[in-house]
C-alpha cells in the first residue's frame, strides 16, 4: 500500500504539543517529517508524567513520543545566524514550513512567508500559535489552558451551574485538536500548490479552533451576545439529556431527543407510573419538576452498576455512553476493533502501545511508524 504523502517533506520548527501533534499525523501519512530542535532539545522532552506501574519506559517520555513519533530530528541553534541559514537552506527542498513560531520570531530568524518563498515559491507555511499572527494578542504566548480553554469561553461554558467552579483542562485536548485544524490546512494547500505552482501562507489557533468547537453555541451568541446559561445537573432541559450515578460510584449519559424518549426511559428503569403522572406529561411540566426527577433517577440508578444498566438501556433502546476512565478505554473492546492503540517498537526498551489518529483508510499505509527521535539523531546525516 502507499502512503498518501510519500512524497512529501515536511520541515518543521516548534515545540511543545500542537503543532508537533499536527507534524506527527503527516509522518503517519508517510510524510518525511524533520523537525528541528535546540541543542538542548524540545523543552518538552522530560515533562511527561511517570508511568505507575514498573516497566521498561519507565524513564521514558511516552508524552513527547506520541506528537513527535516517525519524524526525524535535527539540533541547530537558531539564536546563531549559520543556524538560521541552515534551517533556510532546508526550506528551499521542503513542501511544508510548519512552525508555532509568533512573527515577531518568523521575522527575527529569517523564517517568514517572505524570506522563504523567495527560494521556494510552492512552499506551504503553516503557523500555530495561541492566538494567530495577526490582530491586537498576535505577540502573546498562549497554552491550551489558556488560549483554547480559557479565552474562547470554552472553561466557562463547562463550568456547572451558575456558581461552578472552572473545571480542570484535559491535558493537550486543545492541542491536539487544534493540531487537526492544522493538518486540515496544510492538505488542502498542497493540493493547491499542486494544481497552481503557488506555495500558501495557512495558519490556525488555538483561539480559533476552539471557538469553532463551539460553532452551536456561537451560531446564536455572536446574534444575541446573550451569557449563555450553564446549567447544573437539575437544572437541564430533559431529564433524557443528563448524566447520571450508578450503584458502582460510576456513572453514564443519556442523549435521547426524540419524541418516544421519555416513554423509553421510563420503561428502562422501572418507572412505568412516571407516564400516568400528570407532573410528567409534557416536556415542559418535567423541566418545571426536574430536580425532582433527577433525584429519582438517581435513587433508582443506584440499585445496579453501570454496566448492568447498560445491558438495560440497550434493551430498551435507550441512547447512552458509560462515562470510562482512561485506563477503561485501554481495554475497551471497540477501540481495540479499530486499532486505536496500535503497538510500535522501541530499538531499545521494546514494544510500547500508542495512539492512532482520528483517521483510518481502507487501503492506504496510514500508521505511527516508529519512535520519536532522540535530540539531533539525524543532524550528520542531513549535514552531508
């Protein structure tokens, strides 16, 4: 089988996660991915938390490892003005300059649109930053936690209830998705540098990307610029689009907007009367009774664990999910299925599991194809 971009090479000056992640899925597209590093590495390397039970990787960076797996890696120093010409040098036989560079850096080392489509005028240069390289917060940093989650409302929008606290960030989930828009990008302007000879300025950010994640909501707040009400487990719209505890301590939602929801439910758990029940009859009386009805479901919920109200639901119809931890998911039956933790090769320490991409084909060589590299692994082999 081939891989999509084979052909492609990609030159790549970033740190972190994002932008990283984005240059990880083009290597699994069979891309040659170089990514440039200081001599002291990616400032990444090293912060990845320990794993908790003994093994061989025990010492190793797992984190680093899965936005950085299948590429190579080159040490030169930026600050220095021969690394600058270097890393030029290696963008005149690039397809794709990806970077999470601000502009204020592109223009400092001689990396910008201008300065590298000179030598290379099909060239793709893909920026990822916090908050893009152009408006009044071009120049400042930004972090998932901070640009993704905080800035574009999306840690607000998740707080419960009126007074709930802003809850913790996923580690890397603006990151990662962010890096996805990235890729997106990058893709659609090759194939536009192909069919005209024109290289592309592309660019995402976090900022955006996560306001994008909320489109539903923005579609009406961008209209009305009303606060946008976050609503407490009693305080949802339908007792059948809420979460709820089970027996065990662990939990499940419910997603169900059909009319035939409430009668489903009802049968599911036992609680035929609620039907008969005058308080009950429309979804607005049971909006106007819902902490009560959560309470019920909650005390009725309690009599089984989570997976034995699964096999319920199923019975019954009803639309769910078990609310997983991580170390559920692992093992989980369907994301073995569809190969969502594939196994690579460690030279050294052995065989390790990973995480595929969002993305499978039927036949074509999209796959992590290797570890990710050590500091300057490969910085002879394209001096020569």
């Amino acid at each position: 089988m081939s891989a999509p971009l084979e052909d492609i090479r990609v030159l790549e000056v970033d740190n972190y996660m994002a932008a990283p992640s984005a240059a990880a899925i083009l290597a699994d597209m069979g891309a040659d991915v170089l990514k440039i590093e200081p001599i002291t590495g990616d400032p990444m390397r090293g912060l990845s938390r320990p794993l908790k039970v003994e093994s061989n990787f025990a010492e190793y960076d797992l984190q680093f490892d899965v936005d950085n797996r299948g590429k190579r890696s080159a040490a030169i120093a930026l600050d220095k003005p021969e690394g600058q010409a270097l890393v030029q040098r290696l963008a005149q036989d690039a397809d794709v300059f990806l970077c999470n560079l601000l502009a204020q850096r592109q223009d400092r080392f001689g990396l910008d649109p201008e300065t590298l489509f000179a030598a290379n005028p099909r060239l793709v240069h893909a920026t990822l930053t916090g908050y893009g390289t152009t408006g009044p917060d071009a120049w400042r940093p930004g972090y998932d936690v901070t640009a993704f989650f905080g800035r574009s409302g999306l840690s607000d929008a998740m707080r419960e209830g009126v007074d709930g606290v802003v809850p913790r960030a996923g580690v890397a989930q603006g990151d990662h998705t962010t890096g996805l828009a990235l890729v997106a990008a990058i893709l659609a302007a090759l194939r536009l540098a192909e069919r005209t000879g024109e290289g592309q300025v592309v660019e995402t950010s976090l900022y955006e990307t996560a306001v994008w994640t909320q489109a539903s909501e923005f579609s009406v707040t961008a209209t009305d610029k009303a606060p946008v009400r976050r609503r407490a487990r009693h305080e949802a719209l339908t007792p059948m689009t809420n979460r709820y505890p089970c027996g065990d301590g662990n939990w499940v939602v419910l997603n169900m907007l059909d009319s035939g929801a409430w009668e489903r439910l009802c049968r599911a758990i036992g609680r035929e009367d609620w039907l008969a029940d005058e308080r009950y009859a429309t979804g607005r009386d049971r909006y106007r009774h819902m902490p009560e009805l959560v309470d019920g479901i909650d005390a009725t919920l309690s009599a089984k664990t989570r997976d034995e109200w699964g096999a319920v639901f199923d019975e019954h119809g009803v639309i769910w999910g078990p609310v997983l931890g991580l170390h559920e998911v692992v093992d989980d039956p369907h994301a073995d299925a569809i190969g969502l933790f594939p196994e690579l090769q460690h030279p050294e320490l052995g065989t390790y599991r990973t995480v595929n991409a969002p993305m499978r084909f039927n036949s074509a060589d999209v796959r992590p194809r290797g570890p990710a590299p050590t500091v300057g692994e490969h910085t002879e082999q394209i001096l020569r």
